[in-house]
C-alpha cells in the first residue's frame, strides 16, 4: 500500500492535479496503449463501448493513475470520467484484474461519481460500475465485494427524466444481478412496451435477461415470433439475447450476425456475458 501511495503521488504531481488536469485524457490513453488497448483519438469512452481489453501484462502499478484521477479532488469530472473508463479496460469485466484495495478505491469513487450533479458523471458511473462489479453468469471465480451505497445510487439513477440515464442504471443493475430489482424492472418493461418506448423496453428486458430469475422465463418466451424482435436496432438485439440467456434457443446465432452491423458493440457485450467466443 506504501508504494501504491508513493506512486500516485508521483501521478499527481506529474498532472498537477490540484489545478490543470488538460494532460489526464492523454496520460491515461498512453497507459491503456502500452497495455495493448488501442484507443483512436484518444477516445477513451469509446475503447469501453467496444470491450477493448489489454494484450499486454499489466506492469505493477497499473491501476495508480487512474485511482489518482478518480480520489482526488481537484479532478475535474472529464477526467474523473476517463479514468474511470480506463480502470474498467484494464481491470476487465467483474475487476479481475485489480486487486481488491484497487477495486473499493475505485468502486467508493463510483458511488460518488453516480450521486454526482455532472450528468455525464453519473452516466459514466453507473456504467463503470456494471462491467467493474459485474456477476458472472456461469458463477466462475470470485464474484466482486458492490460497494456500499452503490445499489442505492443506481436506483435514483433509474428515477430521474433521463432516458439515457435510465439506461445506464438498468444496465448496471441488470449486469450486477440485483435480484430485489425484478419486480420494478418488470412493471416498467410492460408500461414501456404499452407506451411505444422501444428503448426504455429493450433496457429493462435487457436487465431482466441479466438477472436471471425465473419469474422473467415467461416474459420472455412470450416475445417469440413477437414483432419487438424485428428490426435491426438495439432492443431487437436485447430480444436475442434474453432468449439466448433465459431459453437456450440458438438465438445467439442471432447475436454473432450483429457483429457485422451497427450494433456490433452491444452483441460483443452479450457474447462475452454468454460466455461465447468473440472475434
């Protein structure tokens, strides 16, 4: 813990972040590219979207930089935002990677980030939080310790007017298998469906799918031949993927054609969660 200290002071005093934090987003993308991640434009946000993962060993060290961005405060929250994401690549889905110290400093940061008045803060959050704190579907290793306060954060994320905020909660939630969500997560799945909101609906099936229970078989298998699996947008891949994961259909075969289209992020995603090989 000494040398991890000594290490993010190093950080800080390189970006001097008690003040300017302009030199954050391309100090953290030369970390991620000298683990192998290529990050175009400095994008680090996008490298997340697409599940980008390190081919590099991480060196001791790794994660310091983007702790140092994330715990202090004199990080503005662009910054807070990359380093977020810069965590999450390098630590990989359910933080792997990190140690468990790493993975708390982190995930308390994220809870502040979630409850933050930046709405692109909270967004970036609760999403960071999803992949860092993920369950495993198949129950391999060890499942990540949620930070305190971390479900609460997510439920007044999933109240507010947003509808891209309420995405980025039902994400998280769904991705870290909050059981307690299943009855709220269904009522909103028939009202938007009721009320034309394809995305809100996909969202919250999306989550249902994740979650797993067994009230959501029914849900589920009532969409086959149904016309919300139409189409070649994001809810009609969500429909795929609850069938896939909740009834074992072959509809991953679904999921694998989208890696030639638009939504080829968000099918990597649920292969990767379906424990499926991905190009």
């Amino acid at each position: 813990m000494m040398r991890t200290n000594r290490l993010m002071g190093v950080v800080l005093a390189l970006l001097g972040l008690s003040g300017s934090t302009g030199s954050a987003q391309s100090v953290l993308a030369n970390l991620l590219e000298r683990h192998g991640v290529q990050v175009k434009g400095g994008n680090l946000e996008a490298a997340f979207d697409a599940h980008a993962g390190p081919t590099v060993p991480l060196t001791p060290g790794a994660f310091a930089t983007p702790i140092a961005i994330l715990t202090t405060s004199g990080a503005r929250e662009s910054d807070r935002a990359d380093a977020a994401f810069a965590f999450a690549i390098l630590a990989g889905r359910s933080g792997r990677a990190a140690s468990p110290q790493e993975l708390a400093a982190a995930g308390q940061a994220l809870v502040v980030m979630i409850a933050s008045s930046d709405r692109r803060a909270r967004i970036t959050g609760a999403r960071v939080s999803g992949r860092l704190f993920a369950a495993p579907f198949d129950k391999s290793g060890v499942r990540p310790v949620v930070p305190a306060g971390t479900t609460e954060g997510l439920y007044a994320l999933l109240n507010r007017d947003s509808q891209v905020e309420q995405l980025a909660a039902m994400d998280a939630i769904g991705l870290l298998r909050e059981a307690s969500a299943v009855s709220s997560l269904s009522e909103r799945y028939q009202f938007y469906r009721q009320s034309g909101n394809r995305a809100l609906a996909g969202g919250a099936l999306e989550a249902l799918a994740r979650i797993g229970d067994p009230s959501s078989i029914d849900v589920v298998r009532q969409l086959t031949g149904d016309k919300w699996a139409d189409g070649k947008d994001a809810t009609s891949l969500a429909v795929a993927f609850a069938r896939e994961r909740l009834l074992r259909d072959g509809s991953i075969a679904t999921i694998q054609q989208a890696l030639e289209d638009k939504r080829r992020n968000q099918a990597r995603g649920y292969l990767f969660e379906l424990g499926a090989p991905v190009p």
